[in-house]
C-alpha cells in the first residue's frame, strides 16, 4: 500500500503544528504509565525455548559454505549485526510511538539469541550491536552480554560488543554490563532540558534517571559515550545549541539523527526534518565547528570538533544525505526475523528455521542467500517509498 503521508510530503501536517500532533498522542494507558523496576514488566511473549544451559548453545567459529567476507549481491562487506532482545519499551517517545499499543511481536529466549549470533559471527560480522524496543527491559542482557563477548570473529577477535538504550535503567547495569565484556553503550536523548525530554518520553522523572545512567556508563568505561538525538523541526530542535554545550561539558559524543519514516503513527514529513546542513549551521553560529575525517568507509556518521578540539558532536543523515552505498548492517528482529534493510518490505523467518530443526550448516547458508538479497538502497522521500510494516521500536533500531 502506498504511503500517502509520504506521497503528499508536508499536506497535513505544517511544523507549526507539529507540537499540537504530538501532544494530543498523549494517551496513557495504566499498564505503560512507569518504567518497571525489576525490568520484566509488559507484555510476555516468550515462545517455547530450549532447556539447556547458555554455554550448550556457544556456537564456535566454523568454515561455512562460503567465501569471506561476507557480502551481498551489491559488494557490500556486512559485518554489522544489530539484534533487538525485545520490542517492549518502558518509554513512550512521542515521535516514535503512539502510546496506544505495547510489544508486538515474541522474544526468543536468550539461548536462541546467543546460538543465532554465534552463526553471523561464524560467517564473518565482527560487530554486535543490542537493541529493541529497549534491551534494558531484558533480564538476562547480562548473562546474554558475557556469553558474547566470548565469541570470537573470523579473525579469532573477540566481537566489538555495543548496546542502545534509553539509558532509565542504566544507573545500576551500567557497571555489571561493562563487567560482562560490553565494549561501548549509546544512550538515546531527545532534549537536554528536563521538561522537554519528559514531555517526548511521557515518563515523569525520566531525565534524571538517564542523566544518572549516562554518567554510571561513563565512570564504569564503556566510552566513547554516544548520545543519540532525533530532532524534529518545531518540537525539540531548540535543543540543538544546548547539546552542543553537552557534549562537551559531560564528555560524550552527541550525534543528531534525521527523523525517518519509521513511527508507529503518521508524523513523517520532509519538512519535519531536521538535516545535517542546518544543524552544522545552527551550532557554528555558537561554537565553530572543524570537521573530522571518517574513521572507515561505512561510518554512518559525519563528524565534527569545536574550534578547540574539545568534545565532539556527529550527524547521521539518512535522509538528506542516504549512506546505503556504505552499508554494513543487516539486523535481527526479537522475533529471529532477519531484515537486510530497516525499510524492507520482507522479512526473513531465520527462527522459524531454528524451531524447525535446522542444523547450522542449514541456518548460515539460510543467512548467506539471505544478506544476497540485501537492497541497494532506501527510497525515504520518493513517489514509489513503502513504509515498512513494522515501526522502529519494533524493528530495533
Ligand atoms: N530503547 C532503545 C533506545 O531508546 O535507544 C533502543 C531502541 S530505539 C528504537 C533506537 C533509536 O531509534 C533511538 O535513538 C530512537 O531515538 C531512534 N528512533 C526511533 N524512531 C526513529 C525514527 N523514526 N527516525 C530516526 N530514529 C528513530
């Protein structure tokens, strides 16, 4: 179906506005209204799992059937797997969710996630990021953390180990994630003023909380500290100067993320973006900015110093500036979905496979034909662009 939203940029929704839509999705439902603190709250979905311990399931680094590195049908090396351990959340992001409906799909058990990975690893990713919804909700992420980081790539490397989060449970794991082997962490922060970022999270006390969670993953090393903001034109991007001054002052890199068509309701228009241009205008005006050169061709991000080489800030722009040639990534959803691109019309059943017995030689061979069929690109913006079925939080993002 086509997206209409899309098709007709900008015809419903003025950025003068936007506010006015985004507050009136301000819809509570008891069950979401606080974070739980044993983390386990929400919806259980959990599908029959296998009863044996976590270290049956290691899966060593084997010869698979293929040539390395791994590539798809485009020459594209994919080495980056990003893997959602749920898609409950304990926040309600204004521009992300529609605060109407919880998780969606089922959660493998950990012992699932750690066999599925183990077989990516064995083909050649050497990068492992977490997600969801937000993994923090996971009881077992720390368990699932140590029993990754003893995998080893290709190379006999160990795995380059990261996580997203919303940071509100951070404070107390920040330390036991770092001691499980988590290489780095990237927090997702909406505003640097508390009113407006509890007003985008829909949780009182939110900003506290991953303020403390920021400052626990700093202290416990999971550096460089990466602080993730999406801007939407009329709404947050007030924010922008301000968070200039925070990366410097609490020593973390901030990089700003255009808005993607990835909601669960209809906010998306061209116009509500905030691109990459502006954004490196708007801090020059305050802090001059210098721009660094990239790390390796598949960094998603531009990156930028102030003037005195203090604090950095990086800006990644899949809408106004799409880096689809350069992409490494391929994701597992907490379903065992396997999605070579977030805007894939079609999934790839890599669980269903499991439950039906599969082998490993099968499951890699599954994955390889698979990453094949990776797309060339996205098409945001274009007559012809299909929303895809699932939103962001249940992709993993
Ligand atoms: N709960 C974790 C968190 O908050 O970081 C992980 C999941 S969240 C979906 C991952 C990231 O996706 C967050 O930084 C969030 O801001 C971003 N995000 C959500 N919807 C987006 C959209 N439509 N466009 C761009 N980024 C989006």
């Amino acid at each position: 179906m086509r997206d209409s939203k899309c098709a007709n940029p900008g015809a419903e929704l003025k950025p003068r506005s936007l506010y006015h839509a985004i507050a009136s999705l301000h819809l509570y439902s008891a069950e979401f209204a606080r974070p739980s603190s044993s983390g386990e709250k929400g919806i259980r979905l959990k599908l029959p799992m296998a009863s044996s311990s976590l270290s049956a399931f290691r899966t060593q680094a084997t010869n698979p059937p293929v040539d390395l590195p791994l590539r798809d049908s485009h020459g594209r090396v994919i080495h980056d797997l990003r893997v959602s351990i749920t898609d409950r959340c304990n926040y309600k992001c204004v521009y992300c969710r529609t605060g109407e409906m919880g998780a969606q799909y089922p959660e493998l058990a950990i012992e699932e996630y750690i066999r599925l990975i183990g077989l990516f690893v064995s083909l050649g990713i050497t990068k492992v990021r977490l997600t969801g919804g937000e993994p923090l909700l996971r009881r077992d992420v720390v368990a699932l953390v140590q029993e990754l980081s003893r995998l080893r790539t290709v190379d006999d490397e160990p795995l380059d180990l990261a996580l997203t989060t919303n940071g509100h449970l951070l404070d107390s794991l920040a330390q036991p994630l770092k001691d499980a082997g988590l290489n780095r962490v990237t927090v997702s922060m909406d505003a640097v003023d508390a009113a407006t970022f509890e007003r985008i999270t829909r949780i009182e006390g939110s900003f506290a909380k991953v303020l403390a969670g920021v400052r626990a993953a700093r202290a416990a090393g999971l550096t460089p500290l990466k602080i993730n903001c999406v801007l939407l034109r009329g709404f947050n991007d007030d924010q922008i100067e301000g968070f200039a001054r925070f990366a410097r002052e609490e020593d973390v890199v901030v990089r700003f993320i255009e808005f993607m068509p990835l909601e669960e309701g209809r906010l998306w228009t061209p116009e509500i973006v905030v691109t990459l241009r502006e954004i490196v205008d708007r801090i020059g005006r305050v802090l001059p900015l210098v721009e660094l050169p990239p790390r390796e061709a598949s960094e998603t991000a531009r990156r930028y110093t102030f003037a005195d080489g203090v604090g950095e800030i990086g800006i990644i722009a899949p809408v106004s500036q799409a880096f689809c040639g350069a992409c490494s990534r391929v994701r597992l959803t907490s379903d065992g979905k396997i999605r070579t691109c977030l805007f894939s019309q079609v999934e790839h059943d890599l669980y269903g496979r499991l439950r039906a017995g599969a082998g490993d030689e099968e499951l890699r061979t599954y994955i390889v034909r698979t990453i094949h069929m990776k797309e060339a690109r996205h098409h945001i913006g274009e007559p012809s662009f299909l929303k895809p079925s699932r939103s962001m939080v249940h992709i993993g993002g």
